[in-house]
C-alpha cells in the first residue's frame, strides 16, 4: 500500500454505482485505472479532475488489488472539445487508440506528451482535423516502434523518384519499385516531404505546418491503413 502522485490524462471514464466512477489515467510511467469514490455527487471536489480529457495531478491510493484517487488538482480540461462535436469525436478516437497501446508500468512520457500536444491543437486551433489525425498517427507509431524507412527507396536504395509508400515494406519506394508493390500507396513530393518532417521534427513542432487538400488526403490514407496494419486496428 501507498499514496502516488502524478500528473496524467483521464483517457476514459465509466459510471460505477450511483455516485462512483472509474477512470483511466495516462501518467508518464504508464497508464492507471483507478475508483474515483463519490465523483458524481455534485459538490464531490473530484468532480472536475475525474472528467474525460481533464490532465491534471492526482494523489492515488494505491491498495492490494485496486487503486482509488485521494485528491487531484486540474490543469488543463480542454474545454473547446466539449462544445464541438467534429472535435469531440477525433479527441474520443484518439484516445481509444492509446487506451489500447498504453498499459500499466510502461515509460509513457513521450506517448503523453504526444497525446496533450495533440488534443490542445485539436481544442485551440482551426486546423484541418484529419490532417492533425494523421500527423498523431505516424509519430504515435514512430514511438512504438514502427518508424517507417523514408530517407530512400526501401527496395532498390536510390533516393530519387520517390512516389509510393509501401505498406507491406514500411516506408517509400521510387516508381519502378512501387508501381510492382500491391500494398503501395501513391504519394507526391509535398506528401512525401510531410511525412519527414512528421517523422524528424521535433515533438513541439509536428504540427507546425499545413497541406494542400490532396496531401492531407494521402496523408489520411497512408496514415490510417499503416496504423491498422501495424497496431491490428480498425
């Protein structure tokens, strides 16, 4: 038995009896499902700390078979999600995502920071949705190991016509090669040169850039079919 203190992101909650409820929180060391013991009760000072999307530092109960939060201080709750349903929906999606790549012990810093870096774009701009998704996508799997080979053609070597991204062989491949690649993906140079950076850059600066409707398109595709191949996700 013993009190944790961390910082995390409630990445899911569920009603539990009539006043209690269970949450999922992503901290840096892992995620943690916890009881959050009269949270629904309407003057509970749990209640704001416990909510879906709240990031906030909680004091935790850590007993012989379960964990239940003593105390938490709210520092983010990511309200602009709340009152917009295109929003709410993306922000839901990813973190069901990283409900199932994430578990207990594990070194999740970078995921976490991954994930707030993400939602707070998703609350606090106007960016292009599916391009904000993609771009979590590949940098999520570049952090679960799953970087893909994008510096040259992963089959003959040249770096040079690059123009496909192949599923199958995990990263791009020039035209002679991916034209004789089934699971390969076309891609133009602006598509290409996103998926570097998205890859490369640093962590608070993934999402410093924008994309023609076509690159987001390809980015979306690339994204979403490499992710379900590599992760067995719908």
């Amino acid at each position: 038995m013993g009190i944790i203190k961390t910082k995390g992101l409630i990445i899911s909650e569920n009603k539990m009896g009539d006043f209690d409820k269970m949450v999922t929180i992503l901290t840096p060391n892992g995620k943690i499902g916890c009881a959050a013991r009269g949270a629904r009760r309407p003057k509970s000072q749990l209640m704001a700390g416990t909510q879906f999307f709240c990031f906030g530092e909680y004091m935790i109960f850590k007993g012989n078979n379960s964990y239940n939060i003593n105390s938490c201080d709210t520092i983010e709750i990511f309200y602009n999600l709340r009152t917009d349903l295109d929003k709410l929906n993306y922000a839901v999606e990813i973190c069901k995502i990283i409900d199932s790549v994430t578990y207990e012990n594990q070194n999740t810093y970078k995921i976490l920071q991954l994930l707030l870096n993400t939602l707070y774009v998703i609350s606090e701009t106007d960016k292009n949705l599916d391009l904000i998704f993609s771009v979590f996508r590949i940098r999520l799997l570049c952090l679960l190991g799953y970087m893909p080979k994008v510096e040259k053609c992963v089959n003959c070597e040249t770096d040079e016509n690059i123009a496909f991204f192949s599923i199958v062989d995990n990263g791009f491949k020039c035209v002679n090669c991916g034209r004789v690649d089934k699971s390969a993906i076309s891609v133009n140079p602006t598509t290409v040169d996103a998926i570097r950076y998205i890859i490369f850059s640093p962590a608070k600066k993934i999402f410093s850039f924008d994309l023609p409707d076509e690159s987001v398109r390809e980015l979306n595709l690339v994204s979403k079919i490499y992710l379900g191949e590599k992760l067995e996700l719908e």
